[in-house]
C-alpha cells in the first residue's frame, strides 16, 4: 500500500492598462467597467458560461498564455499556472506526461497511454509525441478536471487539457513579438490574419524559439555541449463562410526540433536522502560515449511533425451538423545516456526512434439549436493510428516493434431544464479499442549476440481489444443569481496498453488490462462583490479499478506494465480571481490531493534482483 499527499498552489498577478473613457453618471456602466470578464468554455462541447458547467473547469486565456510562455517554455509550464495539474518528461520537449488529482502515468515509453488526453482545435492528440506539439497564438486552455470519457472518449480517466487557437478573421489583424535572454535564448512568434475573399479568411501563425547549449561534459572536456534547442512551428488556417449556416476551416500545421534530450545526472543523492549532494552540477554532467567535437553524441534529439484537420459545420435551424476530419504524422529519435555517469557501459546509452506515426481521427456530431428545456447532441468517434519503435544500444542492438491502434465510439448527452434554477445532464458513450503489437527486426547488429551473451527470443504477436461503456450524471442548482452549486458522477476508462519497449533487451512485452475510474464530485461557483471576485471550489473522491502502473527495476533494471488492484484519492481545489481595480487583477489557486494504491500483492525487487512469475519479472512499481 502507498499513499501520497501533495498539495499544491498557483499565485499571479496580473496587470492590464486600458484607454480613458468617457464617464457616464449610470450605475449599470460603472458596474460594467469594474467587473470580471465572463469566461466560456466548450467543455460539453457547446458554448457556455464556465459558471454553469457542472464539472471543475481551469481556464487560461491567450493573453495569460503569453505571459507565461514568454520565455521559450513547452507545454510542461502549464503545470505552474494550474491548481491540481503536475507534468514531466523523460524525453526533453516531446513526450510530456500529465497528471490531474493525482492521478497520471510514468510510462516513459514512446507508445505509452495516458489518462490525461491533449485535445487541439478540436482534435485529439493520442500519441505522447503529438501531446508536444508547440503552443502559440492560443485563444484559450481550458483543464477539465476529472473524467471525461462521454463526450472524450476513452484514456481522459483523470481530465482534458484542451487548446482553441485564435481562428481567421475577415479584419486585417496581426501581431508580431520577439524576445531574447541568457544563454543565447531567441523567441519569436506572430501571427497575421484577414479576409481573402469576402467569403475567404485567413491566418498564418509562426513560433521560433532557440536556446544555445551552456552545460559542460566534464568526461569529454567539452564545453557547451547539451542543454539547446532549435524548435520551429506553423499554423495555417483558412475559414471558408459562404453563407451564415454553413462554415469550413482548414488548419494546417507542422513543426521541426532539434536539441538535447532530457538531462540524466548520477549519483546526485547520498544513500537514504532526497537532497542534492556535492556531485551536483546544474551546468555540468560526466556522459559516457564516443563525442564528437560538435556534441552530436551529447544526448540528441531530432523530431518533425504534420497534420492537418478539416471542420464542417452546418447549421439546420433545429440541430447543427458538425464533422471533423484531422490527420498527424511525426517522425523522430532521441538517445540518452540514462544512467548519467561517465562509466562506460553501452547498456545505459540507447535511442529511441519514432518512425512513420500516423494519426487519423473523423468526429461527426448532431447538436440541437433549439431553446427548449431539453439540449442533446449525439455523435460517433474513429481512431486509426500506427507506427514503429527502433530501441538500439551498444550491446543488444537494434529492435523495432510495430504498434497499431482502432477505436470506434458512439455517445449521446442531453440536459433537461427542470426548473429556472434547476439542470440536469445525463450522457453515455460506448467505445471498443483494438491494440495490437507486431515484432519486427531483433537485436540486429548486436556486440552481445556476437559474443555470444544475448539470444534472440522467440515472442508472438499481442492483439488485445476491450468494449467499454462510459456515462455521467450531473446536476446544477443555482442558488442565486451570482452563486450556483453542483454534482457530479462520471465513469470512465483508461484502454489497455502494451509494453513492447522490454524486448529490445530480451524481455518479455507485457500489456496492463483496461482500467476504470467511478468519480463523485461536489462544487460551488460564484461571482461576488458586484463581480469583481470570482470563487469557485469543487471536492472529489474517486476509486480506480485495475489501475496501470510502470514496475521499473530487477536483474535488467528494465519497465514492465502492471495492474495495481484498486486505487483511491480524495481532495479539493480552489480558483479564485480578483478586479482589485480596473487594471490590476489577482488571481489564486490551490489544490490537495491524497492518493493511496490498494493492493497488498504488488511487489517490489530491487535492482539487480528479480521475482519470477510464470512469464515475466514484476519489479518496482
């Protein structure tokens, strides 16, 4: 049993100056020109007030957003500015891993699946590659915390983080911005945007940011020798209108990286301590290997990547038809001396390659319009995805395993206005998942099958497939005209996952079952004193069957996938938001959560030791 506490706070302040304007003697101006602006969302998949979503939704808007990307920051910053939001990588600027009230996934693999899903204009980004992609000229973010699996699908067990850029404008508009900082940091992004046509618009974004290598290898002598990137991007977005019910935007996009993987240090902590010692050196490391002199050895990466997606939307008086197509591809590789010392050892330097990932998603959505007491929408979800892994080290070679992935979905919601205080919103969704492993070529080239150290082993393909069916009930009283509470029970999932990345280093793969998350959840939301204060709160408990965990340690020191028999976490967050005057406003949040792994049975071997079960070694969890 494991149990964890972590509370956590996010604190800005922010400051806006605006023009004089004119003073008018109405209380009705003067209340408008000191209150909050209301925020909305798309959380049901629908405009609406943030205040009367029933679920616990964490906003950014584009001009925070800047603000705290401003000096060249991934997608991983956003764990600063959001109350119950944590991120990290193993893998430098691609592949981050997120965790919302607690719950998330260690899984550094490149195949990895997540419960916190990345939803960009519209489209889910599945693959941890994809999850990276860079983030400019964003209209807003919004977090959702908790599961989301009816309108979601499936792997949002713990919540959403979903992205809107700004989108074509008929006015000519645009921006530019460039900033520059130690270390020889350059950053670059605007974007411009108007009308073609009187029915044509268009906008074009660009992102440019670049960092010069400043930390030393102390093995090779070389200076400067990791700790860069040079990362670039684009969006092209055309919005088509040709009449005032039927719309199309195309967004096309794509970006290019070069740079240092993630930074593994050794021997950083002294026997039975979490502090640092003397051995650590933030602008220093002692890496292993044959370095060139222009540190191409030095823990490269190198990834690109394309998509684009197609909405149409079109507007039928009593219901809108909505459907979007999206393709994405990526192609990249990363290698990292993983144990972060200077000690020859070609089992602790590998690369990972991504090879032809292929995403295609196609969503089509029927909406009511109609302003009666009952709103539903129905739709139908199809994901197609593919690619290949290629782990190569010094000793065992190289190893390609192929993944692919097909998943279809059905889903309903609808909300009943009982009363002019009282909403009721039920949805279901059915979802089947088909995953599939194929080995490819094994230890090609190996030094230890030369000598006779490594055979290469005989494994079958792994197909596995899961129907699963997700639903939520929720319920929004306002209880007066500022103030409204809420309920909320959701079920969702997480699909079952294979682990292919073992083989390379003649392991088994293994594959963790489906998990299942029940969620109950209470919340308030206000706007106080004449709308300049904001207060919104939520309290959760949720438990997790058959919860998925990566077991790291034993003989080889290698991941295997593991199901823990029932997780449990319980806690609260708080979002608040102050107008102290008509240019300087506060905001604050604060989260708490408690997390606790049920299962007496999951055990935990060191390294260099093993427990045997009848086809793999389950280690440290």
């Amino acid at each position: 049993m494991r149990t964890h506490n972590l509370a956590t706070l996010a604190l800005a302040i922010s400051t806006a100056f605006s023009a004089p304007v004119l003073a008018q003697d109405t209380e009705t101006t003067e209340k408008k020109q000191s209150a909050l602006e209301q925020i909305t969302v798309t959380a049901q998949k629908r405009t609406q007030s943030i205040q009367e979503v029933p679920i616990s939704v964490a906003t950014l808007s584009g001009e925070k957003f800047e603000s705290l990307f401003s000096g060249g920051e991934d997608i991983l910053a956003l764990a600063v500015r959001v109350p119950g939001l944590y991120a990290e990588s193993s893998n430098g600027r691609v592949a981050p891993r997120f965790y919302i009230r607690g719950l998330g996934n260690t899984d550094f693999d490149l195949a990895a699946s997540q419960p916190v899903s990345i939803i960009m204009d519209e489209v889910v980004m599945e693959n941890v590659v994809l999850k990276s992609f860079p983030l400019f000229d964003v209209q807003q973010v919004e977090v959702l915390r908790g599961p989301q699996g009816t309108l979601f699908g499936r792997n949002t067990t713990a919540g959403i983080i979903k992205f809107d850029t700004v989108k074509p404008t008929q006015d000519v508009e645009g921006y530019a911005k460039a900033g520059f900082g130690s270390y020889g940091t350059m950053n670059f992004e605007g974007a411009v945007s108007g009308g073609l046509t009187d029915e044509l618009s268009a906008r074009l974004s660009l992102l440019s940011q670049e960092r010069d290598d400043y930390i030393d290898n102390a093995a090779s002598g070389q200076k400067d020798a990791l700790g860069g990137y040079d990362e670039k991007a684009y969006r092209l977005q055309l919005l088509w209108e040709p009449s005032a019910d039927f719309s199309a935007l195309l967004n096309v996009h794509g970006r290019e990286l070069e740079g240092t993987a993630s930074i593994f240090r050794g021997n950083v902590f002294d026997e039975g301590s979490n502090e640092l010692n003397d051995s650590y050196d933030r602008d220093t490391v002692n890496y292993d290997g044959d370095l060139e002199a222009d540190g191409t050895d030095n823990n490269p990466q190198e990834y690109e990547g394309f998509g684009a997606s197609l909405k149409l939307e079109y507007d039928m008086d009593e219901v809108t038809f909505t459907s979007i197509t999206a393709m994405e591809t990526a192609e990249g590789s990363s290698l990292g001396d993983i144990d972060g010392d200077a000690i020859a050892s070609q089992n602790f330097v590998t690369q990972d390659d991504l090879n032809d990932l292929e995403q295609y998603t196609q969503e089509f959505r029927l909406a009511s319009n109609t302003s009666d007491a009952i709103n539903w929408q129905l739709g139908a979800f199809y994901y197609d995805a593919s690619f290949n892994v290629t782990t190569t080290d010094g000793f065992f070679g190289a190893t390609t395993v192929f993944h692919d992935n097909q998943t279809w979905a059905l889903f309903g919601q609808s909300s009943y206005q009982v009363n002019e205080r009282l909403n009721i919103t039920g949805g279901i969704r059915y979802t089947h998942d088909k995953k599939s492993l194929i080995l490819g070529e094994q230890n090609a080239d190996s030094l230890g099958v030369l000598l006779g150290f490594v055979s290469v082993q005989a494994y079958d393909d792994i197909m596995v497939d899961d129907g699963q069916t997700s639903y939520e009930l929720s319920a929004n009283y306002r209880v007066t005209d500022d103030m409204s509470v809420f309920a909320r029970y959701a079920n969702g999932f997480r699909a079952q996952s294979i682990q292919g990345r073992a083989v390379a280093f003649t392991e088994s793969p293994s594959v963790a079952d489906a998990e299942t998350i029940n969620s109950f959840e209470v919340g308030v939301k206000s706007d106080l004193l004449d709308d300049t204060l904001r207060l919104n709160a939520a309290a959760f408990f949720y438990t997790v069957d058959d919860m998925q965990f990566s077991a790291i340690g034993g003989s080889d020191n290698l991941t295997q996938l593991v199901n823990a028999d029932k997780g449990e976490a319980y806690g609260f967050e708080v979002d608040a938001q102050w107008l102290a005057t008509d240019e300087l406003t506060f905001t604050a949040g604060y989260s708490y959560n408690h997390t606790e792994i049920q299962d007496d049975t999951l055990t935990v071997a060191p390294c260099g030791a093993s427990i045997a079960t009848a086809t793999q070694s389950h280690c440290t969890v």
